[in-house]
C-alpha cells in the first residue's frame, strides 16, 4: 500500500516537474532571455595582495593609517563609520594622546543634549565615542546627495564579494561609458547624476569619483599619494574596519591548528594502541 | 535491552558505588556510551558522525548560550549588538564566528550521517524508529537553523524570513493568515525576531531531548554496521569503551581541526556577504539564497514552473517540505532484505546518482535561474522524488543482491586475509 | 583487553597476535597522553568562553567621566555618573571643612583624613563614588534638601550609615568609608574621574 501511494505521489511529482521542463525548454528557444550589459560589462575585481591575506597575514600598519588619512580628508565627507570608535584607532599604531586628539579634532561632532537646556546640539568626539555620521538622518543623507544614500563603511569589506578588491576596483574603475556598449545596449546610456564604473554591480553608480588626482591627500609617511595607492590604502583601511580582530584570529588560529594537529596524532596513537589485538 | 554478552557496571569506587545505588546516573552511560555497549567490531569511519554530531549540538549550545549573553533581540539594534559582540566583547568574534560556522559543520556532518544511512541501511528494520527520530531532528535542526539565521538581521536575514515564511502564503485559503501570525505582522520585524529568538534558544534543547530517544532507540537493537549483516555473537562485537571512544577521538580531532581552519582563516567562506547590510525592509539582495545547506531543497522549490491543477507556488512548496517528509516511510519503500549497499549493486548505482544528484541540487539552488541551471534543476528533482518513490521500491523488489558474509567476524578475517578458513568460505 | 582475543573464532591464528605484544608502560603513556592533552584543550577553550563574561571593550572605553566644577557652588553638590554608578561631587564650605578636620582620626573606624581624601590646593573639592560601602545603596545628601544625616555629610536611608563632611563613616554598618576614585584636576574648573 505503501509502495503503490509512493509510486503514485512520485509519478506525480516528477510529472508536474516534466511539465516545468518542457515550458523552461519552450520558452528558451522561443523566447531566449535576452543578453544584459550588467551580465556582459560588469568586471570582478584583481586580487591586490594586502599584508593582512593569508594564514600568516598582519595588517601593514603605516598602510592603516594613510587609509585612515583617506578616509578622513575624503571617504569621511559623506560614509559614516558607525560601527568603529576613535578608541579603536589605537589598533593602529596610534598613541592614546594622538587617538585624544583625532577624535577632538573631527571635523563633525557628537549628537549630544545641552545639560542646561536640554536641547539638541552637538559636542566635541571622545575616543569612547563611535565615529559620528555625516547626515543627521537617512533623509538628510539622501537630499544631499541627489537621493542617492551613502551607505556605511564600517563593514563594506565584507559586505560585498571580495570586499577588499572591490573596494580598490570601485575607486580605481570610472571611465567613459564604452562606445560599443552603447551601441549593443542602446537605452543603457548611463543616466546624468550616474557615474559610469563597470566594477558597481549595475554598472552605473551614483558616487562621484572619490579619487580624482594624485597628492589629493598628503601623506606624511613619503608615500606618493598616487590614486592607486589612495585606493589600495583605504581598501585595507576597510578591511581593518570590517575585521578589526584579523591578526588575533590568525594567531589563535595557529596555535589551534598547531595543537589540534598534535592531538589528532596522539588519538591516532591511543586508537591504534587500543585496537592493536583486534582485527576490523 | 542490548546482547546477553554485555559488560556489567561494577563500580570499584566506594563513591561510586554509592551512587550507583541511589542514582544510576554512571550505570546509564556505561551502557549508553561506555563498556556495557558492544558494538560491532568491524565500523569504518563513517560511524564517527553520529558522536561528532552529537559533539557539534555541544559546541552550538554552548557558543549559543554565551552569545546570548550580548546578544540584543531587538530588530532596532540586534545587528549592532552582534557588531558589538564581533568588536567589543572578550573573545565575541570567536564565539560568533564558531557559532555561525559549527552551524554549517553540524549540518555537514549530520548530512554525512543521513548519507551513511542510506548506504549502509541503517533505516530498515529493526532501526525504523533510530531513522524516524532522526528524520525528526533533521525537521528540527533546520527550523533552528533558519531561525538561527534570522537574528543577524543582516539583509539575508531579513529576506530570509520574509521568504521561507511566504511558503505557507501558498497554502490555499489559511496560507496568507499562517503567515502573519507566524511574523506577528505584516513583514518580518521586531515581533518575528523576538520569537524566532525564543524558539532558536529552545529548540536545541528539543534536539538534545530527541537524540536521547534517537540512542535509546538504537540501544534496542544495537548499532548496524557496514556489512549490515545481524550480530551473530560476542566475537562480532567490542565494547563502545575504549575500542570506539577512542576511535572518536581521532574524528573529533580531525572535525575539530576543520572547524578551526574555517573559523580562524575563512570565517566568512560560508556566508553570504549581504548578511553584513543591515536589514532594510525596503531593499531587496540581487540574488536571495539560503545558507548552502539548504540549498538543495531550495532548487527543488525553485524548479517547479509550472502551474497543473494547483498553482506553482503550492506545487513547489509541497515539493520541498515532501522532499523530507519521504524519508519518514523510507523503511517501508525499501523492502530489500539486504541492508548494505555493498551487497546491492543496482541499489548502489542508482544511491551514487541520488548523491551526486543532491550537490547538482545545491549548485542550482544557489546559482542563478538562467535556463541552463532551471533545466538542470527540474531534471535534478525529478531525479530526487523518482530515486526515492519509484526506483527505490522496484530495485528492492527485482534486484538481485551479492551474498552475503555469514557473520561480520567471517567477514573481517576475510578482508584481513591470510589464514582464515572463513575467508574461503565466503570467497 | 585479552577477553577479545579469547573470542576470536577458531582458524584465527594466534601467533600472529602474540607478536604485537608491547611494552605495557609504553601502551598507556600515549592513552594518557593523548587523554591529557584533549584536557588541556578543554581548559583552552573554557577560558575565552568564561573572559567573555568580563566587561567588553565598550564598557571600558566609557569609564572616565569629566565633570565640570565650575557650576557647582560652595556647599552644593552634584550628582553625576562614572561607570553606571553614581558620583557625588561636593564643593565643601569652610565650615564644612573645618568640621572634618576637627574629628581626631584614630576614632573614626576607617581613618583617613579629608587631606587623605581630596587632592592638594583642592581642599574643598570632595568626590567621592555614592555608593554606600554597606550594601550598594545611593545615600542621601547630594540633592538639594535630601537629609545630609546626623553628621552634615551623607546618610543612607537603606541600613542608616550616616557619613560626615569628608564622606567618611561614622555611624551604621557600613564598614569605610565611601570610596575616592582615582581623578585629576585638568584645569581648576574641569576634572577627569578614572
């Protein structure tokens, strides 16, 4: 009885799923989906080999800081930071008077009540504070910036795929719209206010470019402030942002390994003991 | 319960003996787990899982209970408070990421079990209630895992909800009501994560109640083995203590080291970068897909297109939930006597299809629904409902199996060789 | 475990099992080797899982406070916050002072002077944690028109501590006096508590 419901509900099943597969297979060759520019243009960004990739990898720290650099003289104007306080910055490499004064010195303060009368304003950042948002609100971030929202930067390395390359790609990936694009996608013309880059998902991205010349930020390392090295610096600045616990878990990671590695020889050791008199 | 042959507890240990008496709490796990436990002497390595998936329900419920500790149910600020737990808490990006990432090693090794029961026959009689308890944890372990999934309340999190929950919008009539009263709204929010909370801390508990009875239930009968032929005395078994403790100590050694080589160097292998957006209920991923271990029921939602007396949507999510509920009369569509694929070779080939044809499942229920992939996902799932319902219970009528080793002792010396007699006896 | 070779079937052979005869001692040292070593593992991972109930970065990072003076009138006091508990601060009056001063110390049952208890050239300035020393209650005294107590300073309406001007115990069962945290005057107005 069994047997004949389950042949009847698999004759049913796999019935229903012929049917399916007829209609994909009829409307494929009558109606093939059309190619899109997203599927034909988008690019997946080149790996950039950061000091921070792989089992031994540690942030490169004079790298942090001149992506942090980036991040304030230029990211900092519209993405928030909110999931980062100033505090954290003594992660990279800073002294407690300079990550004092960085937070001080922040050109946008701390929401923050008036003691006396209780209204609204703004106080200087301490360094147990979280880095200030730029807009007060979404609303507000988006009537600044052609409705467009600038999302948070925070966790941007791990929110997108490949986070750290894209990051770097992003930057480095504004360009004409390309001709023969236009011409296979005619309708596709990137919309005025939308900014050409083949690295954004649909292809069109609202953000201006960020990084326009070379020296745009003065680093005081020496470093030559090229774009590319702009980019590169604040991908990795991102990605300390996004995985502020990196170094500790790759060095936890191999003493566990390490210790896990010894273990498993010792049990193979007790089992084969174990089982020395009996065949299986 | 177990075979005549078993070791009885004798506690030396006057402390122990003394407890013995008044609670035989050491008497129960010398049974369940220790000497008084014989268990066939010839188990290779796939016997390992049911221990380290026992191991991993430790590992979550401990790591889950401690991450509640910070955790904030609350759709307002619950994705900060897991950014608090990965930044700010005392070693919270450790219990996160080994609680995100023993979810999906739970899950693996809890597939490698099921799979090691298809192949060796572990459903069938007179183990049909190990199986059924099992399939009953299979049901609960995804629950919790989905709900699990929810509290991020990253973007995936959120639309994860939001989907699996519009499944029961395809019942006909009561579907759109079952889903608001499972959200306690109109779109996953607050109320949805203060509840999916709840049940994610209790449900495990339930888990660990079923396995209980999932070992009583195997303690009956005694554990199969990979001939699948009955124990026939006491030279076919040894006893749990020491022989296989220490056998699961080196899987628990290897598991673990695969654990620690995702947690520590590719935390986020497994997940989806979405889940780092928070929730936005007026934004949709690009691609929704579930955690890869869904991914296979996910295609079978998704392949069916087409609507034949009831709509698509019904067909598909009848699919899907029938996809697991078949493996509750599972012992009673295989009728074969013999239990071990070994001995089945028409069984065996089509089992090595059912298995390939499950990762075919998963990679078209997390790609993306071009024709191909469609294609390949409808012929796929008519494989899975067809191994299961018409060709398993014809191969087990028509099929005509190896013979058989006469016992597993017979079966080991043979496999060892040499001097055995027996082994010419089966040869 | 030589009851498993006895029920090994006939035509098994059994030299073959009596070559693999080991030294025992060295048989058990790798069993305890190996069940030590999942101990020390264990000891491993209990630790973090056991840290994580310490407080978490967040909460140290918010554990100084600056308080303003400069509002703060003599005789007044203020009651502010430092690490989620409460801060009394208190701009003593002469009067007040030269009532602590007078109390002999070695009669007091924590002896400290209010030198001791305030920083130098800042003699008026008392801070103190408002934290009864007995149970953890909030004493009276830092509000305006609270009851300062039989000895002008705070009391404690819990358990009835009374302490003097300088927040010293005098009276009940708290046994010291309420606690000074650890601050520095950054400007004459302006000081920073931990």
């Amino acid at each position: 009885m069994v047997r004949l419901i389950s042949l009847l509900v698999g004759a049913a099943f796999v019935g229903v799923l012929a049917i399916a597969l007829f209609g994909t297979v009829a409307t494929a060759i009558s109606d093939p989906a059309p190619e899109t520019a997203e599927a034909k243009y988008h690019q997946h960004p080149e790996n950039i080999g950061l000091a921070s990739n792989g089992f031994f990898g540690r942030f490169d720290r004079r790298q942090l800081q001149r992506g942090f650099q980036v991040y304030k003289e230029v990211c900092s104007a519209c993405h928030s930071l909110k999931y980062v306080a100033f505090r954290d910055l003594a992660d990279l490499g800073y002294s407690e008077g300079e990550v004092k004064a960085i937070a001080t010195q922040w050109a946008i303060e701390q929401p923050s009540v008036n003691p006396e009368t209780g209204e609204a304003t703004t106080r200087k950042n301490i360094p147990s504070d979280r880095f200030p948002s730029p807009f007060a609100n979404e609303v507000a971030a988006r009537a600044a910036n052609n409705n467009a929202l600038p999302p948070d930067l925070s966790l941007m390395a791990k929110a997108r795929h490949d986070g750290t390359n894209y990051i770097h790609a992003l930057l480095m990936g504004y360009r004409a719209q390309p001709a023969a694009l236009l011409k296979e996608f005619p309708g596709t013309k990137t919309p005025t206010g939308l900014h050409y880059n083949p690295w954004f998902a649909n292809l069109n991205i609202a953000m201006p470019p960020p990084l326009t010349s070379d020296g745009q930020v003065p680093y005081a390392d020496g470093t030559r402030a090229t774009k590319d090295q702009m980019a590169r610096d604040v991908a990795a600045f991102l990605t300390w942002t996004a995985e502020p616990k990196l170094e500790r878990r790759h060095a936890a990671g191999l003493a566990s390994v390490v210790f896990l590695l010894i273990f498993c020889f010792l049990a193979w050791g007790a089992y084969q003991n174990v089982w020395r008199d009996v065949k299986h | 319960m177990s075979f005549p042959w078993a070791k009885h507890y004798e506690p030396k240990q006057p402390l122990m003996r003394w407890l013995d008496e008044k609670l035989p709490l050491p008497r129960l796990v010398y049974n369940a787990v220790g000497a008084g436990y014989p268990v066939p002497r010839n188990l290779n390595y796939f016997w390992n899982f049911g221990v380290l998936a026992g191991a991993a329900l430790a590992i979550q419920i401990v790591t889950g209970i401690v991450l509640a500790m910070h955790f904030a149910a609350n759709a307002g600020v619950a994705f900060g408070s897991v950014e608090s737990i990965m930044r700010d808490v005392n070693a919270g990006w450790f219990l996160r990421y080994a609680h995100a990432n023993g979810a999906s090693m739970f899950l693996l090794v809890v597939y490698i079990h099921i799979g090691r029961g298809l192949y060796y026959g572990s459903y069938k009689a007179p183990r049909e209630m190990v199986w059924l308890l099992g399939v009953v944890i299979f049901l609960l372990m995804m629950a919790t895992a989905f709900m699990g999934y929810v509290l991020p309340w990253g973007q995936m999190s959120f639309w994860g909800a939001q989907v699996i929950t519009g499944f029961f919008s395809a019942i006909p009539l009561v579907g759109e009501s079952i889903r608001v009263w499972l959200l306690g709204g109109f779109a996953p929010d607050n109320a949805t994560l203060n509840r999916f909370f709840s049940l994610h801390y209790l449900l495990p508990f339930v888990i660990a109640g079923v396995i209980v009875l999932h070992i009583w239930a195997l303690h009956i009968p005694g554990s199969n083995n990979p001939t699948g032929v009955d124990v026939k005395g006491e030279q076919d078994t040894v006893p749990f203590h020491p022989y296989y403790t220490a056998k699961d100590a080196v899987g628990l050694g290897v598991f673990l080291l695969v654990f620690a080589l995702l947690i520590f160097f590719s935390p986020n292998l497994l997940g989806h970068p979405d889940n780092y957006i928070e929730a936005n209920p007026l934004s949709t991923p690009a691609h929704i897909v579930p955690e890869w271990y869904f991914l296979p029921f996910y295609a079978i939602l998704k392949s069916f297109t087409a609507d034949f007396i009831l709509p698509a949507k019904l067909w598909g999510v009848l699919a899907m939930f029938g996809s697991i509920l078949l493996l509750f009369f599972l012992p009673w569509l295989d009728s074969s006597p013999v239990r071990s694929a070994n001995y089945r070779p028409t069984y065996r080939i089509f089992l090595i299809v059912l298995l390939l044809d499950v990762l075919v499942l998963g990679y078209v229920g997390g790609a993306e629904p071009i024709a191909r992939n469609v294609v390949l996902g409808q012929i796929a799932a008519a494989y899975y409902f067809a191994h299961f319902l018409i060709i398993l219970p014809l191969v087990a009528a028509s099929e005509r199996p190896r013979p058989l080793p006469g016992s597993i002792t017979e079966a080991v010396l043979a496999k060892h060789g040499g001097t055995s007699p027996a082994k010419t006896a089966i040869a | 475990m030589a009851t498993v070779d006895d029920r090994l079937p006939p035509g098994e052979d059994p030299a073959l099992l009596a070559e693999e005869v080991h030294d025992p001692r060295r048989r058990d040292f790798i069993n305890i080797a190996a069940v030590s070593f999942a101990g020390v593992g264990l000891v491993a991972v209990v630790l973090p899982l056991i840290n994580q109930m310490n407080p978490s970065a967040d909460v140290l990072a918010q554990s100084t406070t600056e308080v303003d003076l400069s509002k703060i009138q003599p005789g007044q006091a203020i009651k502010t916050s430092f690490r989620k508990q409460p801060l009394f601060v208190r701009n003593l009056t002469p009067a007040e002072i030269a009532a602590a001063n007078a109390v002999p110390v070695n009669t007091l049952r924590d002896p400290q002077t209010l030198a001791e208890r305030t920083k130098a050239g800042h003699e008026n300035w008392l801070i103190t944690l408002g934290v009864c020393t007995h149970l953890g209650c909030v004493p009276l005294g830092a509000g305006e028109g609270e009851n300062k107590g039989p000895f002008g300073g705070y009391f404690c309406p819990c358990h009835g501590s009374a302490y003097d001007t300088a927040a010293r115990i005098r009276q009940g069962p708290a046994p010291k006096n309420l606690v000074v945290p650890d601050y520095t005057f950054n400007s004459p107005t302006t000081v920073t508590v931990g």
